[in-house]
C-alpha cells in the first residue's frame, strides 16, 4: 500500500473552497461529489489500486465501467484513495483524474465512473509544411496523456522518410528520434502510429510489397506498434482501390498477424472526402469489400475540410462495410499559413459516438498553439453528448497559459485570430464574436448611435493593445509566445490603426481634437500603420520558410475599422471639399482564379519576389481556366517559375502579360531536362512589364496537377 502526502506551509495557511471535480478535464461520464477539503488538514492515502483482475482491487471490480479504458475512482472524506482501471491505460487515466482534482492543494470527496465514447481519439501531424521539432513532440505525447487522448499518428508531408523516400531507412540520428518518441509515447499511454506514404511511385510488384514491409520491419526495431499507410493527394497507378487493398491485406497477414503486438493498420485512402468520391467506378466499395475487416479507413467528411454529422458517416460507413476513422482538418492551416487559428473547435455532430471507429485532428504546424483546440479535441471524444464547446474553450486557455492575467490577455488575441480567411475550402469559423453588436451599431443612421458604438470600439481596442503587450512580456508559456509573437505584433498594430480611426471618426467635423490630433493628422497616422502592418506581413526574418503572411482579426474588426475611416473620410471630403483616399489597405497585389480550388489563393511579397502558397491536395484545372496576378501599378518582370507537381507539363499552359494600356505578350514555357516537374520561363520575360499575369490552361482539355509553387519576381 502506497502513502501520497500532498502537504505544504502554503496550504496550511487556509484556502477558499473549490469544486475539484470541476477541474477535471475532459469531463467524466458519472461523478457524485461531496465536500472539499485542505489536503494540509487530510492527506491523501492510496488504499487500492489496480486493474481488474488483480486481487488487491477485486471487490472494486464490479464498480468499473465495462468499457475498455474505463476506470473508477474513489476519495472519501478521510482521504481514503481507490483507483481501479479496465486496463492499464483505464488506470493510467484514472491517476490523471486524482492529479487534476488534487492541484491547487485541495481535494474533493468524490466517485467517478468514467470511459471514453470514442475508442481511437487524438492527433495526425499530417500536415503541409515545417514539420514538428522533437521537443514540440515529446511536449505534445505528454499532453496527450493527461489529456485522455490514446493516437499520435505520425505522418508529417515533409519527413522525407515518410513520404518522398519511403523505401529508405531512417538515418541514424533520426531513427533515434523516432524510438526515443515511441517510448515516450508509451510513458504516456499513446499509440504511435508510424505513417508511411508510398502513393506517389509505387510500382505494383513484389519488390516494392516487399521494401514496404522491410521499412516497417526497421519501424518495429525502433520500439513502434503501430502503422498506418497513406494514399492521399495522389492520382494514376498509386489511386487503384484493389491494389491497395492487395498491398493493405499482405502487410496485414505478413507483418501484424505474425508479429502479434502491433495495433491495428489505419489506412488513408485516395478518395477521403465524399466530394471526391466517385460511386460509378466504385472506389470505396473496393476498398469495403476487399480490405480486412480489422482495418481501419480514415476520411475527412463531405469535404476536404469539413464538419463531420450523421448522415455523412451514414453515407461512408454504408461504402467502407465499417465505422469510419475520422481525419478531422481542423486547426491545420498549411492552406491558410497566415492566419493562426486559436478558436474553439465545434460544428461536429454530438450523435456519431457510436459511428466513428477513431477521430483525431490534423493540428497547426505550430504545435504548442493547436494545444487550444486539441484540448477540446479531447473533451468531445470523451463524452459526446456533454461536450460544451465554449467552456472547453475556455478551459483550454487557462491550460496553455498557466497565468491568470496572461490567460486573459490570450483569450482577448485569440478571440480575434479564430477563422481562416477566405480559402478554397470555403471553411470558416466565427471570429470576434464580442464585437459583431458594435459592427452592427456603426451601421445606424443614428449619428448619437455611431457616436457610442466609436467610445466601445476603442475601449475593445485599447484592451487589445494591452493584452498584446502583456503577451509580449509573459514568461508564463515561452513555446506559446514565441509561436504567437508574429501575430501579437500585428495585433498590437491593428489596435493602433483602429485606434486612430476612431479618432477620426470623433474629429471629422475638422474641429474637435482627440490626443491633440486634428482628422489630417490622424488620416496621415492611418496610412502611415497601413503600411506597417503589411510591411510586417511581409518582413524577412519574421516569416519561416512556409508562412506566407501573417493576418489577424480579418473577419470583423479589420473590415469594421475600414468601413469606419473609409465613412469618416468620405463625410470630411464632403464637408471641407478635400479629395482624400478613403481607403487604408495597402494592397500592392491581388490574386484571383476560376479555378475552383485555387480560388482564395494567399501570398507573400518581399523584396521584390512573389511566393504563391501552396495549395496541398490535387487541383482539376479545367480547360481556358486561370490563376491571374493584378498589381496596383505596372511592374517590370524578372525571373519565374512554378511546379505543378507534373513532368513535361510547360506545353499545356500560356503565360500572359498585360501591360496598363491592355497590350498583351505571351511568355514562353519550358523545361530545363526531360521528366522535370518545375516550369521556367524564356528570357524574354526579363524586362517585361505587366499590370496584370495570367497563367493559362491553353492544353484544351482538364489537366489533374499539383500547385506546389509559384515564384515571380516583380518590382
């Protein structure tokens, strides 16, 4: 039997209080609760523990939940302890639960009954992009244990050993990462699944089945039991159905029947999204009528990014012959790389428990960020039904900033970094939801009505500005901050901006100063932050090697701000016959397509070079269509090129320049060497000088590409 004293001069000094069971997270399913007590007045006593099956807890054993990770917990008022697990992880998870009702040197009598609704819940790093740093992993394993959640899947799109070259062994100095992350990962009682990605050139021969199952033969040595096989973003010979199917069932039977310990295979198939999914060629009913019952098939929803509800895992799960293994896109931002997304994660069905076989989210590539939502990630999970989104939200604040008043001040940024901009995937979330009545109330005719809702929104702007500054300063989460600062600097700016807008509004008669400033003053001030904040957008050093941007507040408080100075300078104009600007957006360039997929297309401009972001899945380019670049003055043209992820494609596209007076010149396309996917251009294109570039399919039929990049130099 095993004493745990949980004592301290500090605790004895008297405390309020509290509810512990409500610090529980995620929610547990049954708890009855009774009253709290100093654990400097009664320390705790661990009088069972254990699994079922064990002598010690036997007559406990009745009490557990007869679900698998299922645990029971007792503390009764003389703080008396039992702990009793399904399993080994239902105990593990069952220790985490006393943990959290035991912080703050306070415990709470209390027994809870407690499982999971969704057996496999957690996280895919499948993400576009920088992938995680080994201290970023390790930090996450270990949250996803206190926090109940089971499945890392270990698939990032730019490990080379996982995608590019995956008939290869790791190196040395990366193999040792990866056993030193599945140790870790079984510490904290998470399945590590290894994803290996062979789509894009495998050949369908024995050799290639063979240096498969070689590599997962390597991944087991390094202490991994769990694997996965992805077919996403792919096309042509890697998309067949059966041979996947094939390939998925050989490396069932040869490697993970024989070997006896290794979990479940999870496949991700080509066709992941309804949206995709083609019913006359049968692709997914292949997939269910062929693959062994005991594997699992991940899939995104209706689309690429979407919400997942019933009738869509009705519609799948009907297709696969088995419980669909959600893929939940949602907070990754790889399409979206300069937006940070910090808002709550809702929108999915709280019916689909009993529909879905695993759910596990695909998170940022700033990892200790995407914790906000993974939090939550974890609560509905858990239980379903209870899953309340903006208390989970909430909590999930004050976990990943460990400080009372930095929380706040991260709840007031983050409140104003939660959707994702305009996108391809036309998905989208709520954003500065405290702000929408002000908004409405700038649109009154009301000139008293304007006037109050201007004295708000520079209240709302001052604490902004101060939760930015507060967020600079902590040292309460260094990873957090350090990922945050981009976007806390241009948060800081926008409240400026916003600031000096309002004080337009209030002097636009010419008369009345706000800070000492007259309207002309402050209109120079605005377009002077205009510049700031885009120049920030774009300023080297501030940006890694994949962001394209970095935006904030996009949704409401920009577009409210610029609606006010464009209404506040149009009525000065009006009242003193000047004739200034009434836009405050510095935006040298815009980009637009009738290409579906590539229609919200973002960018990053510096010096002097454009860099179109990536957009990850395959893109249907049907014929005539196009991606066109306007610029808000004629530019001269240097050097281009861009991959479409396609050899000896130049000859099926045209590259149009268009000059201000509307003269057009085609630039030619080539290849440098036979069989190369990057796209150059002729010489020709140096010196040229556009206000518009269109990128054609001029091929006349639809061309299936990737877009994975697009550079122009253009001043």
């Amino acid at each position: 039997m095993k004493n745990i004293l949980f004592t301290s001069l500090l605790a004895c000094a008297g405390l309020m209080a509290s509810a512990q069971v409500s610090l529980v997270s995620p929610l547990p399913h049954k708890v009855t609760e009774g009253a709290v007590f100093n654990l400097c007045d009664q320390p705790l006593t661990i009088v069972a523990k254990g699994v079922v099956g064990d002598k010690a807890v036997k007559k406990y054993a009745k009490l557990v939940p007869a679900k698998a990770e299922g645990y029971y917990l007792n503390i009764d008022a003389k703080g008396h302890v039992v702990l009793v697990g399904r399993d080994a992880r239902g105990l593990y998870y069952a220790e985490q639960t006393l943990e959290q009702i035991t912080s703050k040197d306070q415990a709470q009598e209390c027994t809870i009954q407690d499982w999971p609704d969704v057996m496999w819940r957690g996280v895919v790093e499948g993400f576009y992009g920088r992938p995680w740093s080994h201290e970023h992993r390790l930090r996450q394993l270990d949250f996803y244990g206190k926090q109940k959640m089971n499945v890392y899947i270990y698939g990032p799109k730019d490990d080379p050993y996982h995608r590019k070259f995956w008939r290869e062994p790791y190196p040395e100095k990366e193999a040792a990462l990866i056993k030193e992350l599945a140790e870790k990962a079984k510490e904290s009682h998470v399945q590590f699944y290894w994803a290996i990605h062979p789509g894009v050139d495998i050949k369908w021969t024995t050799e290639d089945r063979d240096l498969l199952v070689a590599k997962l033969e390597k991944m087991y040595d390094l202490g991994v039991r769990s694997f996965a096989v992805f077919f996403d973003d792919i096309w042509g010979e890697g998309a067949k159905a059966d041979k996947q199917a094939a390939l998925l069932n050989h490396v069932d039977e040869v490697f993970v029947q024989k070997k006896g310990d290794v979990s479940p295979l999870v496949l991700c198939p080509t066709e992941y999204n309804k949206s995709w999914a083609n019913d006359q060629k049968g692709y997914l009913r292949t997939l269910g009528s062929q693959l062994h019952k005991g594997i699992e098939v991940m899939w995104t929803g209706n689309t690429v990014v979407h919400c997942i509800d019933k009738p869509s895992m009705e519609w799948i799960n009907e297709r696969i012959q088995r419980k669909g293994y959600i893929w939940w896109n949602f907070p990754v931002n790889d399409f979206v790389r300069d937006h940070m997304l910090l808002g709550p994660a809702y929108g999915n069905g709280l019916d689909i428990a009993d529909m879905v076989s695993g759910f596990v989210s695909n998170p940022m590539q700033y990892a200790e960020s995407s914790k906000i939502s993974l939090y939550n990630i974890a609560d509905y999970t858990w239980n379903m039904q209870a899953y309340n989104y903006e208390k989970s939200w909430e909590d999930a604040i004050k976990y990943v900033m460990p400080d009372e008043k930095a929380a706040a001040a991260l709840r007031t940024f983050a409140l104003n970094n939660e959707d994702l901009g305009p996108n391809g995937h036309g998905f989208r979330r709520e954003e500065s939801r405290h702000l929408v009545p002000l908004a409405e109330q700038l649109k009154s005719d009301d000139r008293k009505a304007v006037g109050a809702a201007v004295f708000g929104l520079r209240e709302e702007l001052s604490k902004l500005s101060a939760a930015c500054n507060t967020l600079l300063a902590t040292t309460a989460n260094p990873w957090l901050t350090e990922e945050l600062r981009p976007w806390i600097l241009q948060c800081k700016n926008i409240a400026e901006y916003g600031q000096r807008i309002c004080q337009m509004s209030m002097t636009r008669d010419g008369r009345m100063r706000v800070g000492g400033n007259r309207f002309g003053e402050q209109y120079d001030q605005v377009k002077a932050l205009a510049r700031i904040m885009y120049d920030l957008d774009t300023k080297p050093g501030m940006l890694h090697e994949y962001q394209t941007g970095i935006k904030s507040a996009t949704r409401v408080l920009l577009p409210m701000l610029n609606d006010l100075f464009a209404e506040s300078v149009k009525a000065y104009n009006e009242k003193h016959g000047t004739d200034l600007d009434p836009v405050a957006e510095y935006v040298p360039f815009k980009i637009s397509s009738d290409v579906h997929q590539l229609a919200q297309l973002t960018f990053r401009y510096q010096g002097g070079q454009m860099q179109i972001n990536p957009v990850n899945e395959v893109v249907e380019w049907p014929a005539g269509a196009a991606v066109t670049i306007t610029a808000d003055r004629e530019v001269g043209l240097g050097g281009l090129d861009f991959n479409l992820g396609t050899p000896n494609i130049a000859d099926k596209f045209s590259l149009v320049a268009t000059d201000s007076q509307g003269r057009e010149k085609t630039i030619s396309l080539l290849h440098y060497k036979e069989g190369e996917e990057v796209v150059h251009t002729g010489n020709e294109i140096n010196g040229t000088r556009c206000k518009t570039l269109r990128l054609i399919n001029t091929s006349g039929v639809s061309q299936k590409v990737f877009f994975r990049s697009f550079r122009a130099g253009m001043k």
